[in-house]
C-alpha cells in the first residue's frame, strides 16, 4: 500500500484556500499511483479558531466542504480532519454541538465501519491545558451516549483487492496515559491493519522526541503494535496571545514502534508518497529553534500582514535586538527591515558602533538620531508637577522608554509598519520593561527565549551569515566557574546600570517555574535542601552568585517570585508571544493578578533550608 502524508500548512479561517490546496496534494498523489492520502487535524479550517468555533453559521458552511472533498475520492482514499456538527442538539453552552472529527472518504462514497456511522470518527480525548481548550469548544466522543464499540469501530476498506481494517484518531487520542480511555490499545485489541493519527500538534522544543517514546510506549504497554501513521500540520496557527508553529514531523512506524519514513520537521509544507514496505527518513534539521523562529517571523508577516508591511526595529546595540534584527532580515530579505537607534546620554559608544556595524553587515537601513531634546522636553513639561530631578530613578529611565516607544510606533505608521518587539522571556517574567515603551510591538519572537539560548543564537548567527553580525562583545565567555562579560547587559538608562539578572540561574529557575506540568517552587526547595540542585549543573551557577548560602538562595528566589507576580499586569498587555516551550506567557502559562500566599509545604522548606548553617 501506498500512503500519501500531505503535510500541509494550514491557514487558520481559509476554507477555501485550504481546500484548494488539498485539491492540488490529491491530484498529485494520484498522479503518483498512492492508495491512501492522509490530511492533519482540521486541515479545512485550521485547528486554532478560538471562539469562531461557536459561529453555527460558520461551522454550517465550513460542513459543505466533506460534500466536495468526498467528489475528489475517485480511485484514493481520503483521510482528513473536519468539524461535526449536529443541528439538532445543543451543549451544555447553549450552542449547537461540535466535534473535532475525521472523516474518510473513497470512490466518492463514505467509509464503511464496523459499527456506526461510516466516514466519520469523533475525537475522544480532548485536552484542556497549556493553550488547549478543546473542552470549550468540542464534545469528545464518549460522551455521545454510545459505546465504545460505535465511537471507536474501525474502518474497512478494499486496497489492492485486500480488505484492511484502519483505526482512526486525533491528536491527543495517541496522548492516552492521564485519561480513562486508550484508543490506541482498543484498537490493537480489534486487530487492526493501520492505524491512522491525524494532528495539529504545536511544536515546543524536544517535541519530536516525545512523539516517539508515545508511539514505543503503546509497543511495550500492549505488547504488540501495527503501522501507525502520524499526520501533523506545519506553518502557523495561534490563540491570539500565543504563536504556535507547527513542525510536521509527520512520520510512519512499523509493527516495533520504529520510524520507518518521516517528513521533514522544519516547519515546511509536504507531500510525501510513502511504502510501507521501505525505510524513508529524512534528516532532522539542525539548530530547530532557529528555524521555528524565522519560520513564525515568515507566517506572522504573510498571514496578519500580507507580505507587504515594513519591520521596526529598535536597535540599542544590545543582545536581544542584535538577535532579533539577524532573525527579521534572515527570514523577509534587508529591504524590509529598517533600524532606529535612539541615543540618549546614557548610551555608551560601544552599543552605538554595535547598532551601526549590525545595520551594516545585514544591509538593513539604520536611522541614528538622539532624544535628549525630547527628554528635555517632557522634563521641562514635568516643572508645574514640582519634579525637577533629571535623576529621579524609575521616573527618568521611564520616561526615556516610552519615549522611544512612542518614536518608533510614530516611524512605524509614517512607514506603513509595525514595530516588532525584542523582550526576551526573563525580562518578560521580571518585568524589566516599560509599559508603552519597550513593551510595545506587534508580536514578540524572543518572548520564550531565555537569555542564555539567545547567547546560543549569537554565537549561530555569525555562522549563518558567515561574518560578525552580533558582536562578540556582547556574548559571555566561560572560564571555569566564571563569567567574564566585555559588554555586561545593561538597558543603558542611567550610569553604570547592568541588568539586576543571574544570568544562567534565572534562566533556568523562570523556566522551571513556568514549565507545564508545573515544577512548583517546592520541588526546588526540595532539591535545594536535599543537595541535588546544587550538585547538578546549576550547582555552578548557584555557587558563582553565592546562593550556596542559604540565606541568599531563599532572598533570591523570594524576589523571583514576587517580582513574577507584580509584573502580571504588564504581560497580560505585551504581544504575542512565539511558543517555544513548555510554558510560554500568555495562553500557554496563564496568569491572573493576584498575591497568593505560601504553601505550608514552602513555608517549612524554608525554615529548613534557613536553619542548614543556623541562618534562622
């Protein structure tokens, strides 16, 4: 048999242009004598819909689309994911109900099953976290009312004059462990020849990795296994607050569990003729992250902008938007991107040459200018307000924030722009932003990035560009236990200011704060106090800044943490953000603005990790 894995890139809300392009991947796999030709989940209107998904007219017309899929069936099967709507009832919202469904057509006719209704399964395990919420939208199959002998039958068909029973399933229906019901092993159990995944399955570093050991877990739980084919979606889709790239990685594994034919996982659109009797294994693509953010700078610009708008960058001369402006001209070409550096007195030479020597060596346009006599103004406003005190902290480096925000959306809009923001995820989590100033932009590439993967990123630009484009000035060197820094981080507000970070340490501690399932604060007091933390890898880092005093290591992460919490207010406002891992801010991690108190799990931790040297 063979199967064609259309890897498609899926435009969110674009039935129509979706549904031309299945047209042309059927046709071609046609052409190539396929049997079989297998679509993502959702692949007519796009998995990430939001609350479009209670538009009953919309999901109306979005249904007349099985009709004309199922007249391209002649001599192929189609697989495919859709939704299912029954008119005729409403949900527990009020709303007529919906189903995540997939549906499988052949010789212009529905599939038969061996029970219930052919063409058509029902989704039945629906997930309902980090930005999941197919509960809010969809009713899983189990509670149709019917056994799970009707939702989950399989398929039969005739291929090459053989009768093959296929088992069909969605996405998180492979993601079985938490829940009560296995697709995958009733399945196994019905004898199956096939079994068929259909996924939009967002991409967060590693994830392929766990594709794997799913499919090889089912192998060793049930003690046998059949070919299973994995269908995901690449491109782009997003929740509104985050951007989730999808990898592809579509695959095919034998009766071990082993892949013996895979798509490629860089985010790009494929069609791929599979035999199922051949080894056919693409390359994974180096340096992922890399090509997930350029990829989500590529999407974000042809599916919210058209191709056509200008990119605003603010380029101080620092790291994150060094990085950024590599990543902008990397993926949309130089004469799109364009550069302001905007002075002020506290801006040292060294960042102003960065600024310069960066635009140079990307062939980007760079404005340079100074807002000191804007400064001087708003200052000078400020006198009937009794503040006369140029040095007046906070105040004064905010106002040279905003400044700057509000100078390169009003550049943006003479320039038919948008601005893109160059936060990175610890800055983020701390707050270190002014609201309206550098928290300003259209969306936020770096926003899941700590600042030691862009150090990484630095390091990999000048290979891709094969020259110096982010100076090495700017990136730490490691020798031994300590961090020697040319140009330590600073946001260049006031004199002599350097980020109030512990880079590495509060890279990894706001990643595991953030990081799903959830890596509470007393699971690193636990490891803390019971030695393994400092004897990992982090140990290093926890010694360099001299929080193997216990004293220091609660003060620090007490300040972490609410500092996290007063900041909530600010992300709830700040752009999207590109999902990268498992616990992106905005629909991914959420928040609330709340003070909650300590657990007493915490609170005795603490005591106990005082008293280790009689801290008490």
């Amino acid at each position: 048999m063979k199967i064609a894995i259309a890897q498609m890139d899926i435009i969110a809300g674009q039935c129509e242009q979706n549904f031309n392009k299945m047209k042309q991947m059927i046709k071609s796999a046609k052409d190539d004598g396929a049997d079989l030709i297998v679509f993502p989940e959702m692949s007519i209107t796009g998995y990430m819909l939001q609350d479009k998904w209670t538009d009953t007219e919309f999901l109306k017309t979005v249904m007349e689309y099985n009709h004309r899929i199922c007249g391209l069936s002649e001599n192929i099967g189609i697989i495919y994911g859709n939704i299912f709507i029954n008119e005729n009832k409403t949900g527990r919202d009020g709303r007529v109900i919906r189903y995540n469904a997939a549906y499988f057509c052949m010789n212009k006719h529905w599939v038969e099953r061996e029970q219930g209704e052919p063409g058509v399964y029902i989704k039945h395990l629906l997930p309902e976290y980090r930005m999941f919420d197919d509960e809010r939208y969809f009713t899983s199959a189990l509670d149709m009312g019917l056994s799970q002998e009707e939702t989950c039958a399989p398929f039969v068909v005739e291929i090459a004059r053989k009768k093959i029973k296929i088992g069909l399933e969605i996405c998180e229906d492979l993601w079985s462990k938490d829940y009560n019901f296995d697709v995958t092993k009733h399945y196994l159990n019905k004898n199956v020849d096939l079994i068929v995944n259909v996924s939009s399955s967002p991409w967060t570093l590693n994830k392929e990795l766990s594709r794997d050991k799913q499919v090889k877990a089912h192998y060793k739980m049930n003690g046998k296994f059949v070919p299973f084919v994995y269908a995901n979606a690449s491109g782009m889709q997003n929740t509104g607050k985050t951007i989730c790239m999808m990898d592809g990685n579509s695959r095919v594994y034998n009766g071990q569990a082993e892949c013996i034919a895979s798509c490629n996982d860089a985010f790009n659109e494929e069609l791929k003729i599979v035999d199922l009797t051949q080894i056919d294994i693409e390359k994974p693509v180096e340096n992922k992250l890399f090509h997930a953010l350029t990829n989500a700078i590529k999407q974000v610009d042809k599916q919210m902008f058209n191709s056509k708008v200008k990119w605003i960058i603010g380029l101080s001369g620092g790291l994150d938007s060094t990085i950024n402006a590599c990543l902008l001209t990397y993926a949309l070409g130089a004469n799109r991107v364009i550069g302001y550096n905007m002075a002020s007195q506290y801006n040292s030479d060294t960042t102003k040459n960065n600024a310069r020597n960066l635009a140079e060596g990307l062939g980007i346009e760079i404005r340079e200018g100074s807002i000191e006599g804007v400064v001087n103004a708003t200052l000078d406003t400020m006198k009937e307000y009794k503040y006369n005190n140029a040095d007046h902290g906070l105040v004064f480096e905010n106002i040279q924030a905003r400044i700057r925000g509000h100078l390169l959306s009003t550049f943006a809009s003479l320039e038919g722009g948008v601005v893109i923001n160059n936060g990175n995820k610890v800055e983020v989590a701390l707050g270190y932003c002014t609201m309206y100033g550098d928290s300003i932009g259209a969306f936020s590439p770096l926003g899941d990035c700590t600042k030691v993967q862009l150090f990484e990123l630095g390091y990999l630009m000048n290979k891709v560009f094969n020259k110096e484009v982010v100076p090495t000035n700017l990136l730490p060197q490691i020798e031994g236990d300590k961090i020697k820094w040319e140009l330590p981080p600073s946001a260049e507000l006031k004199d002599n200011q350097l980020d109030p970070m512990k880079w590495f340490y509060h890279d990894w501690l706001i990643s595991k704060i953030t990081e799903y399932p959830g890596f509470q604060v007393e699971a690193i007091c636990e490891s803390y106090l019971n030695g393994s933390l400092l004897n990992s890898e982090m140990g290093q880092w926890i010694r360099y800044y001299g929080l193997d005093n216990p004293k220091k290591f609660i003060d620090d992460l007490e300040w972490v943490i609410s500092t996290m919490q007063k900041a909530v207010f600010k992300r709830l406002q700040m752009p999207p953000i590109v999902l990268v891992s498992r616990g992106s801010f905005g629909n991914d991690f959420r928040e609330s603005q709340i003070n909650a108190i300590p657990s007493m799990k915490y609170i005795d931790l603490k005591e106990k990790i005082l008293l280790m040297k009689g801290l008490l």
